[in-house]
C-alpha cells in the first residue's frame, strides 16, 4: 500500500507539477521580452480542467478500481494535462515581441502565491498521515 497515493494527493501532485510548468515558461517570457520576433507562451491548465469537470456529455464513465480494467466511456481514458500555448497573432513591441513584462511579473507573483499554497497543503496532508501512522 502507498502511504501517498489517492485521488487528493494525484490532483495535489498534478497541480504542484503544472506550477513548476508554469514557472518555467513565465521565466522564458522574462528572459525574452527584448528578444526580436519572440512570442510568449502561458500555460492552460485550469480551462482545461473546466472543461473535462463541466463534461455535459452526459455519457456512461466507468470507475476503474484496477490497472488491468478496461476504460469504460469516452474520455475517462483521458486525464487533465497542461498545455503550453504560444500567442503568434498579438505583438506588443516594435520588434515584433509580444512580452508585456509588467503582465508577466505579475503572472509570476500569482504562481508563486499559488505554488506556496499548494505546498502548505501537502504538507498538512503528510502532517495528517504521519499523525495517524504514529498515533499520538
């Protein structure tokens, strides 16, 4: 049995991972926001997310309760990813750049308060296992 696994900790997990993402590709935009001709990219995660959630398909999903079960539905094979988008149609500078570093500055301050917050949960979370385990 895995001390650490389930359905909160997987979402905590894929949540923590799209922040790292997100980090990455916030800090490429600040890098080359003088670069010529550059475009810069953001992360989606969260419509994503909606979208799969919102699901008004109203079709048959199966839960799957072992690895070896078969898929039981359209998309329930499909799990939330993040994707990196690239913005080609805006420029925002002469040199056909379209980082507007303030935007990015406080997109990077938004993540980081975000990331903070996920961590402190998970840590709650091992606090809360590690409490049981130990029985005091």
């Amino acid at each position: 049995m895995k001390l650490l696994s389930g359905a909160s900790f997987d979402r905590l997990q894929g949540a923590i991972d799209t922040s790292n993402l997100r980090q990455k590709v916030i800090s490429n935009n600040i890098a080359n926001a003088e670069t010529p001709n550059f475009k810069r990219s953001e992360v989606a995660f969260e419509t994503i997310l909606e979208q799969e959630m919102s699901g008004d398909s109203g079709s048959l999903v199966g839960n799957r309760t072992d690895p070896r079960h078969f898929y039981i539905g359209p998309n329930s094979a499909s799990t939330s990813t993040p994707q990196v988008n690239t913005d080609q149609n805006t420029t925002y500078n002469n040199n056909l750049n379209n980082v507007d570093i303030d935007r990015e500055m406080s997109q990077l301050a938004q993540n980081q308060l975000k990331y903070n917050a996920l961590i402190q949960q998970l840590n709650h979370d091992i606090k809360m296992k590690r409490l049981v385990v130990e029985g005091r």
